[in-house]
C-alpha cells in the first residue's frame, strides 16, 4: 500500500494547499494579479497606440496640404519689345529685365482671361484680380524665359501660382466671412477664384515647388520650399557620417578590446555615458565656442552643423558598438587566438564582421536622432532665412544652408497660417526620412546578422 493510498486526504488534494483539479485562494489571488498587471500593460501599449495615432493624424490633416498648390493657367504673351529690346537673346541681356518687366505681362494676361470667359463681379477692380496672383510669379516666368529664351516673341501657357489666401481658400483655411475682415483678401477676390475654377482656369496640381524651392518670405508663403533645407540636412549626415563612425568605431574597439582596465578607462566610460545625457543645446554652445568664434568658420554652414552633431551623435555611436562587441562570444575571440591569429586578427578578422550589424543600427539610429535636432543648430545660426542653394561639396559644406528640423520651427515663428500648413508638411518629409533611414537599419542587420 502507497502513501498516496494511505492518505486519502492527500490523495483528494488538501484543503490549504488544492490540487492539480482546483485552486486555492492563494492560487487565485496569484492568477487574479497576473491578469490585472497582463491588463495594465495592455492598456499601456493601446494608450501609446492611440496617443501616435492622434499625434500622426493631426500632423497629416495639416501638413497634407501643403504637397497640393492652386496654380492659375494663363497664356502669357512673352513681347520681345519688353523682354529684349536687342533681340539678339544674350542671356546677359535678359538678365537685365528685373521681375518688375514681367508684371505687367503677367497682370495683362490674367484681365485677358477675365475677359475672355466674361467674367463680371460687383465691386471687383483689375487691380484686386491681379492680386490673386502670387507675388512669385513674376520670378517664375523671369526663371522660365531665361531658361527658354526662344520663346520670347510668342504666347506662352503658363502656370502661375495663386496667392496664399486664395490657395487657402479651397483648402477650407479661408471663408467668405474670414474674408470680410482681411486685409489682404476681399470676398469678391473669392467670388472670381470660384469664377475660374468653374471654367477651369484655376486648378489644383501637385506642388514639386514645396520639395525643391527654397524658402520664401512672409508675403509669399505659397512659394516657400524645403530645398535649401534637405540639401542642408544631407550634407550635415554626410559630415556625421564621415567623421563620427570612424571615429566612432575606433574608440570602441580600442575600449573593448585593448584598452587596460584600470581607473582611467573607467573614468573614460562614465564621461561617455554622461555625454550620451547631455542636453542638445549644450552642445550648440559648445560648437558656438570653439568653431565659430576660435575657429572662424561661417555661421549657417552645414560643416558647423556637422561638427556639433558629430559631438552629440559620438557618444551614442561608441555605447551601441561597445555594446555589440560585447555580444559577441568570447570563444569566438578564443579559437582565432587558438589558432594562431594576432589580437588585432581575431578583432578585426572575426569579432568585428559579427558585431557589423549592431554596429551599423546604432549608427543609423544616431544619424537619425542628429538629423532631427534643432536646438544645437539654433545657437550656430542656421535659422537664418537662406535663398540660394549651397554649392557641390567640398564647397557647399561652407556655403549658408539651412535644415530641416530649423525650417520646421522658422515657418512655425511666421504669423501666416500658411506657414503652419507648410510646417506639418515638412515634419511629414522629417518623418519620411527617418523611416527610410529606420527602414535601412532593419535591413543591414538582416543582411549581415550571423548567427552561431
């Protein structure tokens, strides 16, 4: 006879303790708070859920707009007599005529059109009809002729942009009521913007201007892009990337692998983590200091810009790398000393290709995190407003420029709810560039990820 026979309490399961067919209350108590804490962190991941599903929402209602412009279609009549008196077509020549000798032309086509599709509005003056163009357009017919000088002589379909209150218009942003009280638009300059709409005069397109214009000023927001800004935030990555992983890499090998472990290295490891906490803006202040008042370099120039996000980006670079070197077994070490390879061998032969990809996602995660920095930027002076391009690198690199997380805050600064529109546009690009670079990440630590 067993024990389990000879007890028949124990065989039918005690009263304090349960059995495998019932629970106890401490069993229960146990189970009810794992369920509760299951709940809690169900709640926590739907609340953050929500909150990015609002946050992209609200970014998306407001910046979609501003990749669609209201355009007015035109036949603008390019007369020689204005444009090259000569009529030799020397570029030089053309370049004489100032945008104030493509007004007129521009003003004459749009009463042309008026009254060519016999629109009439109480109280509308010719004046107030040419001023539901852009103030840009004129500069945008002088760029086309200068690239197109042939067609000088002839009539031309041209596609002027409309002014921002009128763009504002169909985007729900202006309304007849709103208009009574602007000075800068009347409700019968709506009235003829409904008017050439309907006989298809004033259309709505795609707006390339808003990814390759520069910036514009505080009367023309509909002509403001991001140009000058993506241009100045690739060549800031560029400077980062060139400095900051080799740099990068190097001190972390050297820290792993070589370095001897006495009070120096652990002093040097916790000023690195302390630097991986350091606000942003202290390292503008740093950048202000030595390399535009030591240094001399130009305020603005996306090589500054590089420099201090290199500072900033350094410290997180040399913690993901420490960290992926430090994943990788030691056997691995062991067997390429065991058979016969140098330490530096069994590093750079072994050690490193296996930690490649934690290397290159922790250097991308850190470009990512420099390409959206403002307030470092703020302090070297690249919210100042820049109209022309930088140059091709290495010279570009010294030219103004301006970035994109700055063009974010400049538009938001500006009274214009234009602006506003364009500033949720270009987060979105922001946002763009950021998954891609993410995107990229994830695939180079696929592709190179090995496993033992």
């Amino acid at each position: 006879m067993t024990d389990a026979t000879a007890n028949p309490a124990a065989a039918a399961g005690s009263p304090r303790h349960g059995s495998l067919l019932s629970q106890d209350a401490l069993t229960k108590k146990r189970n009810a708070a794992e369920t509760r804490f299951r709940l809690y962190g169900l709640a926590a991941v739907s609340v953050g859920i929500l909150a990015l599903i609002l946050l992209l929402a609200s970014i998306l209602n407001n910046g979609l707009g501003s990749f669609q412009q209201t355009f007015i279609s035109l036949d603008v009549e390019l007369q020689e007599d204005r444009l090259d008196k000569a009529g030799n077509r020397n570029i030089e020549d053309l370049k004489k005529v100032s945008t104030f000798g493509y007004a007129p032309l521009i003003t004459a086509a749009m009463a042309a059109k008026i009254a060519e599709t016999g629109i009439q509005i109480e109280g509308l003056s010719a004046k107030d009809a040419g001023n539901i163009i852009s103030k840009d357009a004129p500069a945008q017919l002088r760029d086309y002729v200068l690239a197109n000088p042939e067609k000088i002589g002839t009539t031309v379909n041209f596609k002027v942009l409309a002014n921002g209150r009128i763009d504002g218009y169909f985007k729900d942003r202006v309304t007849m009521a709103s208009a009574e009280l602007d000075s800068n638009v009347t409700p019968q300059q709506l009235m003829l913007a409904d008017a050439l709409k309907e006989d298809g005069v004033l259309i709505k397109g795609f707006n390339w201007g808003f990814i390759t214009n520069p910036d514009a000023s505080e009367n023309r927001p509909e002509a403001s892009g991001l140009g000058v800004a993506i241009l100045g935030s690739l060549y800031m990555m560029l400077v980062v990337l060139i400095l900051a992983l080799p740099i990068g890499v190097a001190a972390s090998i050297y820290l792993e692998e070589f370095a001897p472990k006495n009070r120096w290295t652990d002093l040097i490891e916790v000023n690195i983590s302390n630097l991986a906490a350091v606000p942003s803006i202290v390292f503008g202040i740093l950048g202000l200091a030595i390399f535009i008042n030591f240094a001399g370099l130009p305020q603005s120039a996306p090589i500054v810009g590089g420099l201090v996000l290199t500072l900033m980006t350094l410290p997180t670079i040399i913690i993901s790398t420490r960290a992926s070197l430090k994943s990788v077994p030691p056997s691995i070490r062991d067997a390429a000393l065991g058979v016969g390879a140098s330490k530096m061998q069994s590093v750079f032969h072994h050690v490193l290709p296996l930690a490649a990809p934690g290397i290159l996602t922790g250097t991308i995660i850190g470009l990512a995190q420099a390409l959206g920095e403002t307030a470092p930027l703020l302090l070297i002076g690249m919210v100042a407003f820049v109209r022309e391009y930088p140059g091709a690198p290495p010279e570009g690199f010294f030219d103004p420029a301006s970035a994109l997380p700055v063009q974010v805050y400049n538009w938001t600064q500006r009274a214009d709810p234009a602006f506003v529109e364009r500033a949720s546009g270009a987060i979105i690009v922001l946002l763009i560039f950021l998954l891609f670079m993410n995107a990229v990440a994830i695939m180079l630590r696929r592709r190179f990820e090995r496993r033992w």
